[in-house]
C-alpha cells in the first residue's frame, strides 16, 4: 500500500513528460501585462453572464442532469489537460458519472465556469473560449493542450442549447439543424435561421473588420457577442440593428482594449512541414496572385481594410445571411490558418479547400487547369 502513490507520482511525471513533449504548437506567451489580462479574460471571464445561464436558461441543472463527461466531449466540449490533476485522474475514473462536475470544479472544461455549492452547481457561465478554442487532443480525443483562437468546429452549438428550458419546441427543432461547429449569432433577434462557421480568433492582427459581413472592427464584435449572445452584464449599442443594451455595472467595455491585445497576439498556427508540397505551394502563388489578389490583397488578404464589400452575387455566395445584416454584402474573408479550419466560407458549404478552389473557378470563369488548381490548393495550405 505504502509504494502506491509513489507509482503513482512516477507515473504522472512520465506522462507530464511525454505529453510535454508531444506539443505539436507553441503555446501564446503574453507579452505584457496587458495581453495577460486579455488571455485571462478570453480563457476565463463570464462577464457576468451567470445570470442569464444559471437563472434563465438553468443550463446547471442540465449539467447535473444530463450532460456526463463522454457525452459532453460527443457535444465538441474541450477539456484542458493543464488544469487537470493528473494523479487524481489516473486514479479515478472522471469519464463517468458525475464527471463532468469534477472536471468543472477544476476550471478544466474550456469556456465554461461553475461555482459550487456543496456537491451541486450553484451559479455556471461561459467563455469567448467556449467557441475559439480548441485543445491538440494530447491526452485523449477531445482532451490536451488549450489552443486558443482555434475555433471549435467539433462543438454542438444547436444540440447544446436545444437542451436548454428556455426554448421553445419550435426553437428547439431549428437549433437542432445547425451543423457541427456553426452558430446563428441573429437568431435570438429575428428568429431566422443561417448558421455561419464559428471564425478563428487567430491572425487578426491587422485585420480591420472580425465579422463575416464587416459590421464592425473586433472589439465591436466581442462587445456584441458578450452583451447579445453570452448574455453578460455590460453595455452594446448599433442603431443600424436597433439594439441598445445599457447595464449597471459595464462588465464588458472596461474589458475590450485587453481582450484585444491579446487576439492580436494569436498568430495563426503554420501548417505542419509534411502537409504542404513546397513546390506545388510555389506554384500555386503565381496562380493565386493572377486571379485571386485583386481582392485578397496586401498582407491582410482582404479588400476589406480598404472599405471594400461584395455583393453575393459576386462569388456565387448564399445571399440570405447578408440580406439580415447592416450592409447586405460580404467582406473578402483574410485568409490565415486554411489548412486548419475547414469546413470553409461563412456557410460552411465548401468541406474542402478543393472544394473552394472549384467553387471559385465555376463562379468566377477562371478556367484553371487541373494542375494549377491543386498547385492553388497547395499554395491555401500554406498560408
């Protein structure tokens, strides 16, 4: 009994080691203060917004219900190895019942927070990592290393809600229909239903405008997200969308600047050396700079930091997201971390970026050949 733990401990350390070791991407190290509080912010702060899941929507009393910890990885949930206690996970079994509540008293669960009382959820809260980060799967599949900025394109969003009291039986059977890794970030205004893929919250660094349609510059996006959609307690106003949300105290605006800084400093991940041809990539940058570059231009890949807007029409693009939105129009989409994130464009309906290439050569005559369309899809990879 006495040599036990002492297993254990060695145990641990070797797993620690090893999984150390097998970090495919390097982690964001803020660079000041400031980045560090946008890190924790983006990781951990609610703003608030407890009240909305834990009063309204009683999102806790699901958890305890009815969300176990194998069907909460099945719903895209992300576990953060690095809060997790090894030797306790070793020991015990935190997959089974009740294990999803252990692994929320460890601030494990990404993007979600809970306060206990006793052995029961007292309040519970998400996070802007709820949907932008991911984890390398290091330990077990849907188990490792944060990689925050990486959308989630694993999570459930409408599965997840449609458990929730707060919906309506029609309600629920539309959110039902949103594709894995999608999001209507409309729907709780006018009722419609276009899902859109969750973006990156990677590389924005010099990106003017975050949202799909250019509503507005970043800290406008995660103002409008936090207020309308987490529902946290701070203040967003858009006379364009007749919203204007005042909330005492602001847990929200005080926040943005920091948050900022530190989504600027996520840079997109480069593509592992064996996932692209070099010279197929080389290629495909002549094919791209000929019929691309018009409009994915400068070193932010989009017309949009010059104010520029598309119609659908334009590339063959679902129009019916746009037609709810401010301008009517799509931005041209910063291309950063392709090789990552599919599924593609705002819809999600290119699952490849063979699919994008094609996509654009019939909607735009480009007329590429068979080969300059797999050197272009090469080149995407790369970027």
């Amino acid at each position: 009994m006495t040599r036990r733990p002492a297993l254990v401990a060695v145990a641990c350390a070797a797993l620690t080691g090893a999984l150390a070791a097998c970090r495919q991407f390097p982690t964001v190290k803020p660079a000041d203060e400031v980045q560090r509080q946008g890190r924790d912010i983006f990781r951990y702060d609610t703003f608030g917004d407890e009240q909305f899941w834990t009063d309204t929507a009683r999102l806790h009393e699901v958890v305890e219900r009815e969300i176990q910890p194998l069907e909460a990885l099945g719903l895209g949930l992300k576990v953060d190895m690095d809060r997790l206690n090894l030797a306790k996970f070793i020991l015990h079994n935190p997959l089974g019942v009740g294990g999803t509540k252990e692994l929320l008293r460890e601030n494990a669960v990404v993007g979600i927070k809970a306060e206990f009382e006793g052995k029961h959820i007292k309040r519970i809260g998400i996070t802007c990592a709820l949907c932008h980060s991911t984890v390398d799967n290091a330990l077990l599949p849907g188990i490792g290393h944060r990689l925050d900025g990486w959308p989630n394109r694993d999570l459930k969003v409408g599965r997840i809600l449609a458990m929730l009291p707060n919906f309506t039986e029609e309600q629920k059977a539309v959110l039902r229909t949103w594709p894995t890794g999608t999001y209507d970030p409309r729907f709780n205004f006018d009722g419609k239903s276009t899902p859109l893929v969750l973006p990156p919250a990677y590389g924005l660094a010099g990106v003017t405008n975050e949202t799909y349609t250019a509503e507005g510059p970043i800290s406008y996006w995660n103002a409008y997200v936090a207020v309308t959609q987490m529902h946290g307690h701070g203040n967003f106003s858009d006379p364009r969308l007749g919203v204007n949300i005042v909330q005492e105290p602001d847990m929200v605006t005080p926040k943005l600047a920091a948050l900022r800084a530190y989504q600027h400093a996520i840079g997109a991940a480069p593509p592992p050396g064996a996932l692209v041809n070099g010279s197929a990539a080389r290629r495909g940058k002549a094919v791209f700079d000929a019929n691309c570059a018009r409009c994915h231009t400068a070193d932010s890949l989009t017309d949009n930091n010059a104010g520029t807007l598309h119609a659908a029409s334009e590339t063959g693009m679902d129009p019916r997201y746009a037609e709810r939105t401010t301008a009517k129009q799509y931005r041209t989409t910063p291309l950063r971390g392709l090789w990552q994130h599919a599924p593609y464009f705002h819809d999600g309906s290119a699952r490849t970026l063979d699919d994008v290439v094609e996509h654009y050569d019939r909607a735009l005559g480009l007329k590429l050949s068979g080969r300059q369309r797999k050197d272009l899809r090469e080149y995407l990879k790369s970027l």
